[in-house]
C-alpha cells in the first residue's frame, strides 16, 4: 500500500493528516485503523503506485500555486498596491482566486516568515519527480517546467531549507525588491 500524506507539520501536529491510498482495496481495511490514529481522513485512489502519483501532482500544482502566487505580489508591489491589501481582497473577496495557500501561506510571506512547514529542497524534488511523471505520460507542462527552474534558483540562492513559499525569494530577486514589509 503506498499513503502518501497532504499536510505540513503543523497538521501533522494536530492529527489532521490526509492520506492518499493506492494498493490492494481489500488491504485498506487492514490499515485504516492505523491511519485514523495518524490523521482524520483518508481516501482510496487506485491500484499500487496512483497515491504517490496523484502525490506528486498535488504536489507540482502547489507549487506551481506558489511562484504564481509570488508573481501576483510581484505586480501588486511594483503597480503601488498595498500587498496587504491585496491579501484581504483575495481572502475576503470569494473569487476564484482564493484557497488554503492564501489562507496559509501568504500573510506569513508578506511578514517574512518563511519558517518551515515543507522545506523548498523538498518541494524542488516533488517538482522535478512531478515533471518526469508528465513526460512519462506525453503532458507538456510549461507553468510545471517555469517553477521547476525558479525553485532550481531557489535551492541554488540558499533558500532550501526554508519553507516552499520562499520561492518567493527568487521573484524578489527578479524584480530587485522585497515583497514582504
């Protein structure tokens, strides 16, 4: 059975992890009592090796979310928007525009605390295994092929062991300026 886990550390913490499972459906009985002790729920997805893959695309478009997200700052900041107030219109305003990355990450990035709950250096590999499973099924990426490179630079410029959002870092650096106070 592969269970990869959705969540950071602080879920971990509290017992909230999600987990993907891929394997044999008539095994997951045998371990879910295991798994209700570690997180709150579950979900089956398919035969052997589908949790992992669905793992690492989850994965890929988190942090795909990230640079995209950094960018949005990036323009916010440099048209002489508040980034504080863009972070309350996203949060408040409904749109499409708003998910749990802005409910979790963002104020802390525009305060820069970049303290770890999943480390850049992990994220860059998810990247890079999340990109060689679309080649593998014939899918051009290009938004997964840009965050590829800026978590590359990212990893390159020191920010490794700080949290995936400090991919943030890497925009900064393009436009010559921070985005957090």
């Amino acid at each position: 059975m592969d269970t990869p886990m959705l969540g950071s550390q602080p879920q971990a913490v509290s017992g909230e992890i999600f987990f993907i499972v891929g394997g044999d459906q008539a095994t997951l009985a045998t371990i879910t009592p295991y798994l209700a002790i570690m997180g709150t729920r579950h979900m089956y997805v398919g035969p052997s090796g589908t949790g992992n893959r669905v793992k690492l695309v989850h994965n890929g478009l988190g942090a795909v979310t990230a640079v995209a997200v950094a960018e949005a700052l990036a323009v916010v900041v440099q048209a002489g928007v508040d980034p504080y107030v863009f972070y309350e219109v996203v949060r408040n305003g409904g749109g499409m525009a708003y998910g749990t990355y802005f409910e979790r990450r963002v104020k802390r990035m525009l305060d820069g605390d970049f303290t770890p709950t999943f480390m850049a250096e992990l994220m860059h590999k998810d990247v890079k295994l999340a990109l060689n499973l679309a080649r593998s099924a014939g899918v051009p990426t290009p938004l997964l092929e840009e965050t590829k490179r800026s978590y590359d630079e990212a990893v390159d410029s020191g920010w490794a062991k700080e949290d995936f959002s400090a991919v943030t870092h890497v925009v900064e650096k393009r436009i010559g300026r921070r985005l957090s106070r």
